[in-house]
C-alpha cells in the first residue's frame, strides 16, 4: 500500500579494509509492524552501497550494488515500492545520482572518474554527458526558469586546465554542442544553481569576483558595499525572490555579516553584523542562523561581539532584530530572575551531525510558531548549558520544558511532540506533549534500556506513528522500536476542535510583513488527530504600509541618533552612492527618491510611503568618477605582437559631454567620445618589450577624472645560467649571479633559494652576495620569473674551512675567441682542471678551475684538501701539491688549442697581495683572494630591475553541504513493549541482524 511502506538498508563495514563487506535490505508494509529481508540475488552475496528514491513518485526506487571485488556495480531498479526489484548492469561506478525534479524517469549519474551519465528510462540505458566534471556541482534545469526541462548545468574542467560553468541538453550533448553562458573560467567548486539565480566566483589577479544570474540573464557581479572586501561568501537562503548571503569580510575570524539582496540578487544591504560561525570537517563552514519553518520571514541568529554570543529574532527577515524574551518561571514554577537588558534566553543553532535526530532547535513546515531548542538564561549563551525551551507563538513567549538537552520528533503537524534525551547512557523512556509543552508525560517504549541512535517518523506530516532505533551493547545488534500514538486518539478533529492565534512580534506588533495572520490551533482539551487535510493558516489580512514596512535603500544606512529618528536613511559612504542616481548616467532627468525601498514579500497596501510624491528633476551635469581602464583578461604582461583589449569603465558622472584623451604610452594617443557608454574595447600592439605607462583622462565642463595603468610587454624567456664560485671558505663574501637571456629589462624579478630554507630571497637585482657559516656542499637554487615566463637553474657550493687559491691568466690569443659566455667558461675550466691532473697526478676531483667573466680571460685554481684519513698528514700533502702545480704552471707545461690552431698558454698571474700567505690552520697555505664575480659593461649582460609584485592566492570556502552520516553501532535484541500510554497504546521491537544502520526509506 502506498505509504505505509518502509525499507531500512543496513550495511556491515570493515574499518580496517575500509569497504562494506555486508548490507542487507529490509521491508515493512505496515508501518513497520513487522520486517521481511528482502533478497536480490539468491544465492549471490549482494552490497547495496546506497539507495535513491523518485521524489515526484516514491514507488519509484534504485538501489545502487557493487561485488566485494569492487570490479563490477549494478543497479537495482523497483517501481512498486521495493516489493521487486530488477537487475541492470552498468558500465561504470556511481558516486552519486540525482533525479529530475519533476520526471520521475530521468536520473543523473555521477561516477568516481568524475563523468556524468543520463539515463531517461529509470536506468536501463545511459548516456555519457561530460567529463571531467566537478563533485556535487551538476544541477537539473529548474522548473518555471529554464525553458528546457532537459537542461543539465554543470561545472567542468577544461581540457586546457582551469574550469568553466557549460551546460546541454541531454539528448543534445557534445564539446560542439555545449554552451558556456559565462565565456571566462570560473573558481573550482564555486557553481551554484538555485531556484531563480546562479552563483559562481572568479578569481584573477589575486581578486575574487561573486558573479550572479537572475531567471538566467546576463551574469553581473554581486555588488557588496564598496569596503566589504570578503574572504568568504556563503548562501543562505534564495526562496522569496530574494538572495540571503553571510559574507565573512577581511577582519573577520569567526564570524560573517547577514547581507540581503534586491529581488534580482545584484545589490545587498546590510541586516546583521557578526553572526558566529565555526568550520567543519572538510573545510565546511556553519553558519549560526536559522530561517524558523512555517511562518515567513522569521529568522534566528547568533551574533557574537566582544566575545559574547547573544541570540536574536527577526521577524521581517532581518529588518529588525531583538533578543529572546525570558520565561519568568523555570519548568517548577520557580522565578527565574532574568531580567532584561542584562538577561535574555539564548538558544544553540547547531545542526545535528546524525541525521536521524533534530538539531538544536527544531522547526517545521506544518507546525508554524512551534520552536523547541536547547539553551540558557543569562547575558550570553553558554556552550554546555542546553536546557530546552518551547515556545508555540512563533517566539513571543517561551516555557522551560527539560534541564537537559533532548532529541525532538513533531508528529501530527505537532499535534504530538515526543522527546528522547540526549544522552550517551542507554534509555527507555520517551516523554511526549499533547498540548503543545504545556504538559509532558513519559513512557516505556522498551523494557531493556537502549542506546538511542535516532528517531523516525512515518511519511507525510499528518503520521502519529515513529521508530526508535538504537543499540543494547557495542556487539549487539540493531533495536527497531516502532511506538504508535493513533490508538491514542479516538477521532479526527472536527473544526469546534480548533482554536486561534495571531501572530506578533516583541512588541505586540500584529502587522507583521504587510499582514496579519492568523494560525489554527486545536485546543489542549481536544484529543483528536489533526490528520491529512488539517491546514495550519486560518487567515491573512494586509495592513496599510507604515515607515516600518520599508527598508534604507541599497547604498544608505538607517540613522541611529535618536530614537525618533530611528527610521531616517542617509547617504552610505561604504556605498559610495551617486547622487543623483544610476538614471542620470544614461538620461536628462531622474526620480527624486529618499532612499527607502520595501521589504522583500512584504505586501502592505496604501498608507505611508517614504517613497511617495516621486519628482521629475533635471539631471545635473556631473564629473566623471570612478574612471577604471583595464584589460580584458585581467593579465598586465602581454608579448610583443599580441593583441591587446584595453576596456574603459567610469563608475560616475555624465557620459555624453565627455571626452577620454587616451595615451598608450608607446606614442599612440587618441581622444574618444561615448567610450564608456558603448563599452567598446580599445584594440592595440605592442612591438617592444618594456614597460608602458597607459593612462585615460576623461573630462567635461564639470570636472575630470584620471586612470593609469602599466603594462609588461616582454618576451617569454629562453636561458637562465647560475654563475657561482664553486668552492668558498667559511663566512667569506661570495656573489651568486644569474645570467639571463634574452634581456628583458625592468621585468624580471629573481627568487633565489639558498641551502635548506624553504623562504626565497626576492631580488630585482640578477646577482645577490652572501656567507656561509658551516662546512659542507650547499644548493643554491634561482628562478627567473617575467610575466607567465619562469625558469629555474641550480648549483652546489662546496664550504671548506681550509683550501688553496692559485691565480691563472692565459696568454692573450684566447681573447679574441672569448663569447664570454658561461657555458665557454665551464668547458675552458674543464680543460685547465684536467690538464693539470694529468701532469702533476693530483686527483681531478681536488682541482677546480673556475675561469671568470669578461675581459680579459682570467682564471683561479681551487686546490681542495683531500679526504682526512687516520695515518695521512695533511700539511706535507699540501705543500706537495702546491709545489707540483707551480711547477708544471712555470715549465710551461699546461696549454690547449683552439680552433684554427692557435695554441693558448696557461700561467700564474700576478695579484696586488702576496697570493701564498698563510692561513687557516694545520699548515694549510691559503691564497687570499675574495672572488667577485660581476658583470662588466658588456652589452649581453645588462640587466635593468623593475619592481613586480609576486602572485598570492585567494581561499575560498564552498558553499556548505548536509552530509548524511553513517552511524556505526552495532545491535541484536527483542523485546514485547510494555503497555502504552492509557492502555491503548501499541508498540513493537524488532531486532535486524546487521552492524549498521545506514538508511531509512519511507514512501
């Protein structure tokens, strides 16, 4: 029978494999009276991994099946609610599936090698959509906004890196057939689509940009006021065509401001500063503000402010707000001595991590003005403290219930409140109102205590019947305790039954939104079950419009300086308004307003209105302000020969008098008109590499206003060559230079790394000096970054505290065929070092000749100790190599030919100082000559600095996601129940043989 079905899925998961070894399927018919195990594959070991219900036709079913080899997935697909299920095999493995919101037979599918499929038949056939697409970030066309209900949204990666929002048609979709509504790349997991609007952010050049689409229009950036700078952006809410968002601005750590949006979500007002928030696992972010269920435009929230949290109400979504009216009396009758200002009541707005137990607070769609939450009494909320407390007019009074916190089910559109509580001791006892929280009885639902894991109600709002399931030991396994309130009720209400309430806020005020309303309330003498047809809204009337139906416009703030004048909007400077407004940029005469617009769905009639008696006025002639020239693509280094869009933009002022002198600062200058109105991008090249200085002077007979920008033009780079000494002593001077080709003065900048430190060293010089302090090998790395050009070199520094220096020159010959190029340099060495080894037998890998830049050619030789052994004397052994060197360097023996033949000498140069006086210690000799290796006036190695600054990275936190989590609590044993509340009350316990209960179906 349609509704009366369950199907419970319990799996059994391995922590140390990390897999689901087991799951098993359950079916009831009745309510939950009693289970059949259902079984899918006779005599085939089946893991349901998860399961999906149609939500237009809950008969509709597909239960997702791997094998234990995690090789081969299926799914299992029923149309009569779970009574039978078919098999079909499908070619890849599913992360998740999404159906249609409004064909029950059409389902999205998305796969661990993030593809996304769809199928039109249920199932039964797919069809590959796109790849590489983002988590959680494909979306369904939204019925009455997109015209095609087979459009599918989706965020995805694009084959040249980065992502972009596409979307296509399902029975349409390929790379030539996707559309890009928004032609740039977007920001990784920040696509949104959400009834009327779709949201994404764009980051470029270190700024993050909120863009947004209202019923599918042209994207726009959200305009935040002008110094909100945020870090973070969160939805709230999108219902009443209107945009909520909790912005968390650049001084901000835990907490975010409340913004509201104009119907279109483009402008935002501010509504509440510093509402708390905490981050979750995976980066999540909560938010600490409560949109409160079946009563429009009611909100709670948590603002913290020197230190202190405080709960608030709104209810005129975020016009005004107040604290939360004390009860007098605790739940025995005794006062509470919570006074106001210095006392208020305080709620938790946490959700809950279970999903199968209320948050916090409690709130629901058929039970408007019936709000149950933990909290305290005192002038902030205290963390621990989480008594509970009802209220059943939306707010305006408030009864202490529990000194402890409690799990809460609504049944019969809270007809019936049950009550389990929060505790990790095992119960057996629920406690449940009738009338509201006035009054609690309590009742044995079993007659062994349980650990309680969660609580479960019957589909539909007008269910009498709930599930307590939960866990006798670790070991055991699970305890389903079905507890039926039906027989408690004799009939159904009839309409003598119901009474009435009107709905106010604190202060009495019953024109709430534009209207008064009024509720259906059953009496607390009337037992009888609301059922089905019962409707809460009894009546609504709309008031005539008063000032405090109206809110300051976007771009103006309420004044605060008296209390009369508590309703006087005037001019946000965060805004930055015009004044005369946007018409005045485009027309010749504007509506003259006092800056009050009406609250989003407030629906007042007549009356007051700020806004009245609109005049036509002449628009003054105004500057021009907030003149912005940039480029399109937002990148400033550009390489010669490309082409360049610049774009011109002017927040203010008139733009038909005006006249934009343009200067692009290579000798291309020109004067425009209607610039900034046609939005026509000024196209240009740049032949040479430099920087150019492009500035826009924009003026009329009112005034001006200025723009510059400079622009890198530079070619991308090819070589990049370390030049370091390759031997230094300790705390000697030593020069690491970068040799760089081509040249591309005053723009590059050199990041250097020096040993172990993972910190680089900026310079805009090519050649930076340091000291070594200890002995060993030392990497020095550098990078060269001009514009999107980066290139990297690396050497090793060898640090000794004691070594030899030999000055070499060569004989002149070898000038005339010096490129004076590093790689030249190397190989020359190369040659001296070996030649040397080979005539005084001195090992290879003691001898270093470093030949040095320019002219003319000059060379040292670095005679390196050997490695110390037990017997060896190192002293004598040097003043033996020494010897030998200067030696065969006297004899004449050391030379090599060039090409064409001409043969080059090698000797000893003469210095300034004695090149053999004595240093260190241990009878080392050591030649004292500080290496400099500079670079001299020669044309291929000038190089010009120019200060750039380094890229940084902008953090985004995603938009939060409810996760449903697994609980983990195992469970086996039954038990009758004992006798029901009035003796007529039913239950039934039912053990399932299984270590997890991982889902709960009702249909």
């Amino acid at each position: 029978m349609l509704g009366k079905v369950i199907l419970i899925l319990t799996k059994y998961y391995h922590a140390d494999m990390g897999k689901v070894l087991e799951s098993s399927l359950w079916r009831s018919s009745d309510f939950g009276t009693s289970y059949t195990k259902l079984t899918l594959q006779p005599g085939v070991t089946t893991v349901i991994d998860n399961f999906y219900i149609c939500p237009t036709n809950k008969r509709k079913i597909v239960l997702v099946s791997s094998s234990l080899s995690d090789r081969d997935q299926s799914l299992f697909l029923s149309t009569d609610e779970g009574a039978t299920f078919q098999k079909q095999l499908i070619p890849f493995s599913v992360e998740t599936l999404i159906f249609h919101p409004k064909e029950e037979d059409k389902v999205l599918a998305y796969t661990k090698e993030n593809k996304l499929y769809v199928s039109s038949d249920l199932g039964k056939k797919w069809t590959l959509l796109q790849e590489r697409v983002t988590k959680d970030h494909m979306f369904w066309s939204v019925s009455g906004v997109d015209a095609d209900p087979d459009l599918v949204h989706m965020e995805a990666q694009d084959v040249r890196g980065g992502f972009r929002y596409v979307t296509c048609q399902i029975h349409n979709c390929s790379e030539k057939t996707l559309t890009a509504p928004f032609p740039g790349p977007i920001d990784h997991g920040s696509l949104t689509v959400q009834d009327d609007y779709i949201f994404f952010k764009a980051t470029s050049t270190n700024q993050t940009k909120y863009y947004i689409s209202y019923r599918r229009s042209e994207f726009v950036l959200m305009k935040l006021p002008k110094y909100a700078l945020p870090k973070d952006l969160q939805i709230i809410s999108t219902d009443e065509n209107q945009v909520f968002v909790a912005v968390q601005e650049w001084y901000q750590m835990d907490t975010y401001n409340l913004y509201q949006s104009d119907p279109r979500g483009v402008r935002y007002s501010l509504v509440l500063e510093d509402v708390r928030s905490s981050r979750q696992a995976e980066e999540s972010v909560v938010i600490d503000i409560l949109e409160v269920r079946g009563v429009k435009g009611v909100f709670l929230a948590n603002q913290k402010t020197n230190g202190k949290v405080v709960t608030l109400i709104t209810y005129n979504k975020g016009r005004d707000w107040d604290h939360l009216r004390p009860p007098s009396t605790d739940m025995n009758g005794k006062p509470t001595n919570c006074e106001p200002p210095d006392c208020h009541l305080h709620l938790h707005l946490r959700w809950a991590d279970n999903p199968y137990v209320s948050g916090t607070v409690h709130t629901k769609d058929t039970a408007p003005g019936l709000i149950m939450g933990a909290g305290n009494l005192g002038s902030q909320l205290v963390e621990y403290k989480e008594e509970m407390y009802i209220t059943s007019d939306c707010g305006h009074t408030w009864r202490q219930v529990f000194e402890e916190e409690h799990h809460v089910l609504y049944l019969d559109h809270g007809g019936v409140i049950a009550a389990i509580k929060d505790t990790s001791i095992p119960l057996k006892i629920l406690k449940f109102s009738v009338d509201e929280g006035l009054t609690w009885s309590t009742h044995n639902f079993t007659s062994t205590s349980v650990f309680v894991d969660g609580l479960l109600s019957e589909p539909g709002d007008e269910t009498l019947v709930m599930t307590v399931f939960g866990h006798i030991s670790f070991r055991s396994d699970w305890e389903l305790v079905k507890v039926d309130f039906r027989p408690s009720f004799s009939r159904q209400c009839s309409e003598d039954d119901y009474g009435s309430w009107d709905l106010t806020d604190l202060k009495g005020d019953r024109c709430i939104m534009g209207q008064q309303r009024s509720f259906r309330k059953r009496k607390s003498t009337s037992w009888c079950i609301k059922g089905r047809s019962f409707t809460s809204a009894l009546e609504s009337r709309v008031c005539r419009c008063r000032e405090s139906d109206f809110l300051c416009d976007y771009g103006f703030e309420r004044s605060t300086s008296t209390e009369s004048d508590a309703n006087k909007c005037f001019a946000n400077f965060w805004f930055n308004p015009l004044s005369p407004p946007d018409d005045c940029v485009l027309g010749q005469t504007y509506t003259s307003s006092l800056g009050y617009r009406k609250v989003v769905s407030n629906v007042c009639e007549g009356g007051v209105d700020p806004r009245q008696s609109p005049t036509q006025l002449q628009c003054p002639l105004t500057p021009p302000r907030g003149l912005q020239i940039s480029i399109r693509g937002e990148a400033v280094a550009v390489r010669p020969g490309e082409d360049v869009l610049f774009t011109v933009r002017q927040e203010q002022g008139d733009v038909l008098t005006t006249k934009y002198q343009v200067d692009l600062g290579d000798g291309f200058k020109a004067v425009y008109v209607n610039l900034t109105l046609t939005e026509e991008p000024i196209r240009h090249r740049y032949e040479s590499p430099g920087v150019y200085r492009v500035s826009i002077r924009a003026e009329n007979v009112a005034g001006h206003d200025e723009a510059v920008l400079f622009i890198h033009v530079n070619s991308p780079l090819q070589a990049l060559h370390l030049e370091v000494v390759p031997v230094i002593g300790i705390n000697q001077e030593v020069n690491l230079t970068a040799v760089l080709l081509p040249l591309n003065p005053n723009l590059t900048v050199f990041y250097w790394w020096i040993g172990r430190s993972l910190q680089p060293l900026l310079s805009l010089e090519n050649s930076v000096t340091t000291r070594f302090a200890d002995t060993g090998d030392v990497r020095v790395t550098v990078q060269a970054a001009c514009g999107n050009s980066v290139l990297q070199d690396s050497k090793v520094v060898r640090v000794l505290d004691q070594f030899q220096v030999v000055p070499l020159r060569f004989s002149k010959d070898l000038d005339a065929h010096n490129p004076n190029t590093p790689e030249w340099r190397e190989d020359v060495g190369l040659v001296v070092t070996r030649l040397l080894s080979k005539e005084t037998s001195i090992p290879e890998e003691l001898l270093v000749t470093v030949v040095k830049p320019g002219l003319p050619t000059l060379a040292d030789l670095h005679v390196l100790p050997p490695p110390p052994t037990p017997t060896r004397k190192r002293s004598l052994t040097s003043d033996k190599r020494l010897m030998a060197i200067q030696q065969v360097l006297k004899a004449q023996k050391i030379s090599f030919l060039l090409r064409g033949g001409v043969r080059v000498l090698v000797s000893m140069r003469d210095t300034d100082t004695d090149s053999q006086r004595l240093g260190g210690t241990g009878g080392y000799w050591a030649v004292a000559v500080l290496l400099v290796i500079g670079l001299f006036a020669v044309g291929a190695f000038i190089l010009y600095k120019f200060k750039r600054k380094r890229p940084g990275r902008t953090v985004y936190a995603q938009m939060h996601n409810e996760k449903e989590q697994e609980m983990t609590s195992p469970v086996s044993h039954s038990q009758g129940v004992q006798s029901v509340i009035q003796g007529n009350h039913s239950g039934v316990v039912l053990s399932i043989n299984s270590r997890e209960m991982h889902s709960y179906l009702v249909s």
